[in-house]
C-alpha cells in the first residue's frame, strides 16, 4: 500500500478544533490548553506547518524564532499515530528549521519518549540539557540542539 499524498501549508487560527484534536490524541495530559493553542495559531512571528493528508490534519510543528538567542525553538510537533513512521515530522521539522532562520535550533522531549529523541538524532540533534520534573506527571525533560 502507498502511503498518503502529504501537503504541508501554513496553519492559522481556522485549524483551532482540529489543532486541539491533533495535540490531545498526541500528547494527552501534556496537550496544550485552548488560550495556548490561540496563541501559536495567531501570535505574529511563530512559524505554524501543518501537514495533511487523507483530507485531514495529520501532523502540525510550531517554531519561535528568536534572533536575539541566535535561536529557533520548536514549541510543539506532533503527527497522528496513523501517519507516523511516513517521513512527516522529519518534513516537517526541516521545514520549520528553515523558516525560522536561525543558526540554531532546540526543542524539548520527554526522556522516554525514546522514538523521537532518535528522529532528533538523526536529524543532527543533541542532548544538551535536562529539565527536571517539566511534565505534568513530573517526568524530566531532554532540550536537544541543533547547530547548523
């Protein structure tokens, strides 16, 4: 079976209910709240990518540049479990790398979370802190750098 023709564009506050569908299947307790996800939608200067397919949102990043850190932030990617493993959040993760602009780029991860911090890693990232007890089930989370 082929996989699905993936279209990647730009998000906007039309995506909110769907949005808050993608994060609460991805990321349960740790979702983000409604007023968060207004504010990635609409906050000028984030970097908002969704990727459909299958006529739906499949997956969704969010950058924040910071030009004043020499720094990108990538605040949220998330894909359905259905269309993981397809390339999606590596796509979507370049595009958003390139869009912010920065020589560099870091994001957070559960230390757990063992099949993305490998997706990182093979996309030139880094361990390069912890942050203790940053879940809501208090588990630490690894920051991951990238350098370009």
């Amino acid at each position: 079976m082929l996989p699905p023709q993936v279209d990647y564009k730009p998000a906007g506050l039309r995506d909110l209910s769907t949005l808050r569908q993608v994060e609460q299947i991805c990321f349960g307790p740790d979702a983000w709240p409604l007023i968060d996800l207004i504010g990635v939608l609409s906050f000028p200067g984030i970097v908002r990518i969704k990727a459909v397919a299958q006529e739906r949102m499949a997956g969704f990043i969010a950058g924040e540049p910071k030009p004043w850190e020499e720094t990108g932030w990538i605040t949220t990617i998330g894909v359905l479990p259905e269309f993981r493993r397809l390339g999606i959040a590596s796509k979507l993760i370049l595009d958003c790398e390139k869009a912010m602009q920065q020589p560099a780029v870091k994001l957070c991860v559960r230390r757990s979370n063992s099949a993305a911090i490998s997706l990182y890693e093979h996309l030139g990232y880094r361990r390069f802190q912890t942050w203790p007890g940053y879940y809501s089930d208090k588990e630490d989370a690894l920051v991951m750098l990238k350098s370009r």
